[in-house]
C-alpha cells in the first residue's frame, strides 16, 4: 500500500472507491444497537468482501470491533504481516499440518471433532503451551460443526484435553434474514441447551456468539457476547426485508470507470459479440473499459445498467472480458471521459449492487467478492482520499525495480 495522489489511475479507468468513514458509520450504528456488552468480531475474508482486508480491518478496529475473522490461515497471515495483531478466529477447517502457524502468527482454530482436538491438545503439550480454540455447533445450518446429538459428550472430552484453553462456542445461523423467525428460534434452542448442559457438566466459554449481520439486526437474542459482523460492516443489508430495522447502513463501495469512447451509430447496427443488440434508431454509444474480468457479469448483458451524468444508462450487447457499451442517446453532452458508475451513487442517481444482483440471480455478497482484485481500491478516510491498493501497478513497479 503506498501513498499517492488521488486521482492517479492504473493502466485504464476503471477503479473502487472504499470510503472506510462509512465502515466506522456502520460499526457505530450496531454498536448503539446492541449496546456496550456485547463484541463486535470483523468479518474480512475473501479479502473483505472484496473491499481489501487490511483496511477494512484496521478501521474496524479503530470503530468498536475487538477482533477479526477469517475463512483460512492465509488469510489471516495477510493481516498479521500487515500490522494487525487483533485476535483472529479462522471459521473454516484447519488442517493440523498447519498447527506451527497457528501459533507462529497466533490465530485462533475452529474446531469441531474430537480428533483435531486431541492432535491440537498433543502439539500444545509437545510445545509446552496452551492455545485457544472456538467450538462450532451445527444446529442447522448443515455446514461443519458437532452435531447436537454428539456435541457435550465431545466437548468435556475436549475440555478434559491438555494445553487447550476454549475460548469461545459457536453456531451459525442458516436463515436468520427470514421474517419467520421459526427456524432461527430452534437454532438458538438448540444451542442454548447445548451451553447449558456443558455448564451444568462445569464446561463454561467466555465468548458465545451466533449472529451474523442478519441475526444481529432481527434477532436480539442471538447477540449473546459477540456478533460476527459481515456484509453490514460494508454497509449492505443481508437482505432487503432487513431496512428499516433500527440499522442504517451506508455502502463503503462505489465501483466507478469513465467514457472511453463516445459514436453516434445508425440504425440497424450491432453491439458486440454475437450481434444480440442491433439499435432501433441512431444511437449514442459510449464504450467502458470494465468487463466481467473484472467482476461486472456477462448476465448483466442487455439488462444492466450504469450511471452517468447522474442518469441511468443501459448496457447493450454483450458484455465482454474488459469492455461494455451503453446507450447514452438520452443523457445530453455526453464525453469522452465522463465518469461512469457502476455500483453507487452519482448526482442523485443510483444503481445498487443489489439491483444488479437481483438481474443476474445472486446476492450482493457474490457480486461485492467478484470484484477482481485488477481493479484498484482506493481509499477515503475522513472525508479526503487516503491510500490506494493497485495490484497490477504495483506489479509493474515490482518488474521494473
Ligand atoms: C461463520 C460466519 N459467521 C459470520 C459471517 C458473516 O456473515 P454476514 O456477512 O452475513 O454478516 C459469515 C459469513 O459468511 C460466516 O461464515
């Protein structure tokens, strides 16, 4: 990450603005929400929904957050070795090969079997320490986690276990966005047997969590002492029956590029590859140089639409690997190098990532995560631009070096 001029664009226009003040809006806006007790655990993987980890994680500890999560070890290394030495749970399985890096960058194993438990208990002894571990429950989300049926017989043998310290139980929620809030009140039923069995067998956890951004927001009582904060912190809703809610998020990201090319074309004429869009009157083309290398989805061809000049433009034709086209017949005083917004806001107009994910099928979360890391985040932090993150310039800088 280096510091440089704002605007300074890699080889083509075509970047993400992170405003990082409205990661620390967002973070404020549950934290007056759920009140002072309960922690706040920053999910960052796949690199922060795509919005860089390392930033989003340093604002997020500065903004209330205590500590972070991962999907994997590489993950967390990234951020230890960028500076960050907040407590770092992993949520997904870590093989015990990887056990000397759990305690060299001091990251935090999910664990859900017996087996990893004792392999862990065996290399703390080995190694004369103690380490700390969360346990996942599966109660209902089918993904990984002990079973209810299995999980307090095998966590006071776990807890029995040598040089193992169990920092904290958890379970996931599998629709806690829903307005039946029927699944969800058996998830935690369920949990909340299992901890107070464990309790009465004298197995006690100092952290207990459940929520994700959905449960945090509509369901109270899954925020125990921690809630795992994901898509909210970026300020997107987990899905949109959640607005309204008391929770008022504001999106960190704005995916922006600029008018490459401006022609008038006749009628009868055809746009991109396989000739699917032929125009029904002369038309202003503009061409942007984004494509779905980039994270903008082919399935958004002939369907989705950009802003520019404030106003909505359609997509036509194809979308191909670095370039789409839109119709700009209707926007007066079009240019070259006019910005173009992709997702986000521009002079009172606005295309959502959610709009765009409802056109191709999927949520927001996918869209935000396919952002291709060629594209550049820049990051703004009180109100000005702070810091970029370019990959392929810094590539180039490495070549050349
Ligand atoms: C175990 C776990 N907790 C919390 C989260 C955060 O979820 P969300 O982004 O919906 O807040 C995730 C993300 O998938 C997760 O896997």
């Amino acid at each position: 990450m280096r510091q440089i001029m704002y605007p300074s664009f890699s080889a083509r226009p075509a970047w993400a603005e992170i405003n990082l003040d409205h990661i620390a809006h967002n973070l404020r806006q549950f934290r007056q929400q759920i009140g002072p007790a309960t922690k706040i655990m920053a999910v960052v993987k796949a690199d922060g929904y795509g919005h860089g980890a390392v930033k989003v994680a340093e604002t997020a500890m500065r903004s209330g957050a205590s500590s972070l999560a991962v999907a994997f070890v590489e993950e967390a290394i990234a951020l230890r070795r960028a500076g960050l030495d907040a407590p770092i749970l992993l949520f997904g399985y870590t093989d015990p090969a990887q056990f000397p890096i759990l305690v060299h960058y001091k990251l935090t194993p999910t664990v859900f079997g017996f087996d990893t438990a004792l392999e862990y208990s065996e290399f703390a002894v080995d190694h004369d320490t103690v380490l700390p571990l969360h346990l996942k429950i599966d109660t209902g989300m089918g993904r990984i986690g002990l079973l209810p049926d299995e999980a307090v017989e095998v966590i006071v043998r776990i807890s029995r276990l040598p040089g193992l310290k169990i920092e904290g139980i958890y379970t996931h929620l599998a629709a806690a966005e829903e307005n039946d809030l029927t699944y969800t009140r058996e998830q935690l039923m369920l949990f909340n047997r299992i901890i107070d069995s464990c309790t009465y067998k004298g197995v006690t956890f100092p952290l207990v969590h459940a929520a994700n951004s959905a449960a945090a927001i509509n369901h109270p009582s899954a925020r125990y002492n921690l809630v795992r904060l994901g898509i909210a912190m970026y300020g997107c809703y987990p899905a949109p029956n959640l607005q309204g809610k008391g929770i008022d998020l504001i999106p960190a990201l704005t995916f922006k590029s600029k008018v490459v090319l401006v022609k008038e074309v006749p009628v009868g004429s055809a746009i991109s590859y396989g000739c699917t869009f032929r125009t029904t009157k002369d038309t202003l083309v503009a061409t942007v140089p984004v494509g779905y290398a980039d994270g903008f989805s082919r399935l958004l061809s002939n369907k989705g639409h950009v802003l520019i000049r404030g106003c909505r433009a359609p997509v036509i034709g194809i979308v191909c690997m670095d370039q789409l086209m839109i119709d700009v017949s209707h926007i007066p005083g079009v240019r070259l190098n006019d910005e173009v917004v992709i997702y986000g806001r521009q002079s009172g107009g606005h295309v959502s990532i959610e709009e765009a994910a409802d056109q191709v099928g999927t949520i927001n979360y996918e869209l935000l995560c396919a952002l291709d890391k060629r594209i550049p985040r820049y990051y703004f932090e009180e109100g000005k631009f702070s810091s970029v993150c370019d990959i392929i310039k810094d590539r180039i800088i490495s070549i050349n070096s």
